[in-house]
C-alpha cells in the first residue's frame, strides 16, 4: 500500500500531511481504494464505487478547504450530481443524480475527494443496513452482527479504516446506532444546525440531519464548522456557537450536572453487560469532577407511535413522487415490502392523525426542556442489547409483525433527541465479552453541541478508543 501509516491518522491529521506536502492527495485516494478493495468484500459497506470522480477532483485541483485531500464517502441517499444514488432501492439501482444537495455541495468545499456512497437500508428505514439491492453491511468486530443503521456502511468503513470520516445521517438514530454498533464517535447536530435543501426544507417532519461519523471527536467537531449554516430555503435556524466546535474540543468542560440511568424508558430490561457499562461510565464521570445522579426524564408520548406516523406519511409520498414519475403503481419488485407497507398504512392515516403525531412528538419536547432544566447532560445507552444479528429485521417478510418488538428493545431512547431536536452523540466507551463495541449515549440543551464537543474531547483523553481496531483490520 502506498502509505502503510494511513490508518493511524484521522481526517484532520491525513489533511495536515496533504497541507505540509508530506503525502499526496492521489496517494490517499489510493489508499482508500486499496483498502476498499481489501476489507469491502467482508463488511460491504461501499455500494456504490465512483473512483473516477474522485480523480477528477484531484486533476482539476481541490479546493483550499480544511480537509483538502481526505477521502470521502457520502450516504447512498444523499445527491451527487453524476453519480448513482440508489437509496438502497431495487427500482432506483441506476439513478443519476442531475443535481448535488447543499450537503455534498458543503463537504465538496471542504476540499474532501468523494469516491463513492455507503450502504443505507432502502430509504434509510431500519435500524439495519441489509438492503435487498446491495445485501447486508457486515459487522467489522464480529461479521454475523450488523453495522447498525441506516448510517451502517458509513460506520463500518470507518471503524474498518477505510476512511477517518464520512457522511451520515439521522431521522431516529442513524447517526448514533451505528457508530454504537461500529464503535466509532457520531455526533447528531440540533435541529437544523446542517442544512438540507436544496430540494427540502426538512426531513421527517423536522426530525431529520445530516453530519459524519468519524474516528476522533475533532474531526467531527471541525467538519461541523465546515459545514454548518442556513440556506436560502431553510424554514428556521439553529442558535449561532459562540465559538468554533474545534475549539470547544480539548477545552475544559468544568463540572456538568450529569443525569443517567441504565434502564429502558419504558421500564423494560435492558442487557447487562450494556446496563454495567453505563453505571461504569457514570463512575468515570464522577472520577472526573462531574456531579452525577441516577434520574431519567419521563416520557409525555410513546417514540415508537410517533415515528410510526410521521415516518409512515413521509415515506408515502417518496413513494407517491416516484409513482407519479413513472406512470404507473410501484409493486414488490421495486421496493421492499417493509417500504410498501409503510406507505400503504399511510393512506389509512388521517391528516388529523398526523398532527396527533406531532402534537405527541411536542409533548415529549416539552418534558425534555422541563427535564434539562436543571441539568447540563444525559447519559443513558444508545443501545439497549448489543448490535443485532444479521436477519433479526427483515425487511422483505410477508410478517412485519416480529419488527416493533425488536425496535423497542435495540433502541428505545435515540428517536425522542430527533423529536426534540436536541443535539446528541453516540461515544465508544465500552465492549462486551463478545467483543462487540457498547456506544454511551450522551445529550444536552437545544443548541449546545458545545458541551459535548468537549465532554466527548475529555473522555476521548480519558478512555481513548481510536488505537482499538476490529479483526477486518488485522
């Protein structure tokens, strides 16, 4: 391999080598080809494989931007002009993009070369990346796991080190539940902190954005200020920082008034290994000067009904758009039957049931805002039980029945920080027995992705994850 040292760096690191002419932006491209070319046949995690349009970038030279020469990946949902966009979707396998999103237009300027997209479930649907299209994204610490998702390539090629940073997404968690899977650092923005246009306003009724998963917290931090922003079409704005996230990383917290529990929010019983980890990590934190408690906010509405609803009506008209594109009805043989399913019972939802969901979606913002009142961070796990095994969630059965259960189980608590808009970020801080990776998850006030950003810098010094690597890596 043309640069043996890459995997050590993160996407800030591999920028400074470009910058101070230590390594080529070409060889990293190379690197990230070559490594693709080595670990995607066991985790297969980039689905779709543009090289030619990195290497265009790199002819025609990259712009000056703060991760000049970084190899790339974008989510396969998100637009790229001239490029596939398959969202994971049988009927849309050769779909080329006509235009690019404000997003990829953000990440181009940031001087990063985009050499293809990962994996995404059909329309990013499931808390697991196992498309019919492109088949199941593999877990890199135990290959019989999934990847999480939607974000699920994303994270798998990150923590398999085929690139430091990429692009991920999150409606219900798909930027947390897999780097919780991967063990890998995502960091969920406040509402409408990215933008999302050109072509919408917002996603699933507000509880959707876009960031990047990544090996270190910095890159995560310093790509959020590359990318942060209104745009002409945004219907609302999220509060300014005070300072760059970069700077926030490394700075001292001081002493955060941090609630936790390691329970379900709807009592249930979670893993134990998962349920140990969190109240060792509530010992860390109080080992660190932090003032912690044992108190979780109470839920004013169901998550799980909520996204249901508004999850449902969106995907019906996704559905509705395609159709009219067409010309005709779209059948199984175009989308998976969990698609179809969800749109179907969308028609039988009424307006005024949609507006229930919303107004559910508030109530449970509302007893968020009372419950941060008096308290800076909330640490509970960002999943339940640990990665799931590939096939627990089918998307393609004739019985959908088995999906609700498990979605209870894996993932109760991520969806009401979408709901809310409040920032919140999946930290790689534990492993089970098993050796699969246990992600912590942690939130704070609307707006004040500032004190995560240094929050995670200090647990990133004080339980460093980057230098533990999956079997796909040996």
């Amino acid at each position: 391999m043309a640069f043996r040292e890459y995997g050590n760096f993160d996407a800030v690191g591999l920028a400074g080598l470009v910058r101070n002419k230590q390594v080529t932006a070409r060889e990293l491209l190379d690197e990230a080809v070559a490594r693709t070319a080595k670990v995607d046949p066991q985790i297969n995690a980039v689905v779709v494989k543009h090289y030619d349009y990195a290497e265009r970038q790199i002819e025609r030279g990259l712009p000056d931007g703060p991760f000049a020469g970084v190899p790339f990946l974008l989510k396969d949902l998100d637009l790229l002009e001239g490029t596939r966009t398959t969202s994971g979707a049988t009927l849309l396998k050769d779909f080329v993009a006509d235009h690019s999103g404000t997003l990829a237009q953000r990440f181009l300027a940031t001087g990063v070369s985009i050499f293809g997209k990962s994996a995404s479930p059909e329309f990013g649907l499931m808390p697991t990346t196992e498309s019919r299209l492109h088949g199941p994204t593999r877990n890199p610490w135990i290959l019989a796991h999934s990847s999480g998702g939607s974000s699920g390539g994303a994270a798998a090629a990150v923590a398999a080190r085929i690139l430091p940073v990429a692009h991920a997404s999150d409606g219900g968690g798909s930027i947390r539940i897999p780097a919780s899977a991967c063990g890998v650092f995502g960091m969920k923005p406040t509402r409408a902190r990215n933008p999302l246009g050109p072509d919408r306003g917002e996603g699933w009724g507000g509880f959707s954005c876009g960031h990047v998963v990544s090996i270190s917290v910095r890159d995560s931090a310093a790509m959020m200020d590359a990318i942060h922003g209104p745009e002409a079409s945004s219907p609302y704005v999220a509060p300014a920082p005070e300072r760059p996230f970069a700077q926030e990383v490394g700075r001292d917290p001081g002493k955060l008034r941090i609630s936790f529990t390691d329970k379900s929010p709807y009592g249930d019983a979670i893993d134990p290994e998962i349920a140990a980890a969190v109240r060792d990590v509530a010992g860390l934190l109080a080992g660190l000067g932090h003032h912690v408690e044992e108190r979780a906010p109470p839920l004013a509405a169901d998550p799980a009904a909520v996204m249901t609803t508004i999850v449902g009506g969106n995907t019906a008209l996704t559905v509705r758009l395609i159709e009219q594109r067409l010309g005709r009805s779209v059948t199984e043989n175009d989308f998976e039957i969990l698609t179809l399913a969800f749109a179907h019972n969308a028609q039988n939802t009424s307006a005024t049931d949609y507006v229930a969901a919303q107004l559910g979606a508030f109530q449970i913002s509302r007893g968020l805002a009372t419950f941060f009142g008096n308290r800076d961070v909330f640490l509970c796990p960002t999943l339940c039980s640990p990665p799931l095994r590939l096939g627990e969630l089918d998307s393609m059965s004739g019985d959908l029945s088995h999906i609700p259960p498990v979605l209870r189980r894996y993932m109760p608590w991520t969806s009401m920080f979408n709901m809310s808009g409040q920032p919140a970020m999946s930290v790689p801080l534990a492993w089970n027995k098993a050796g699969l990776p246990l992600g912590m998850m942690f939130s704070a006030k609307f707006g004040d992705e500032a004190t995560l950003f240094r929050l995670a810098g200090q647990l990133e010094q004080a339980r460093p994850w980057n230098g533990r690597l999956p079997p796909v890596c040996a």
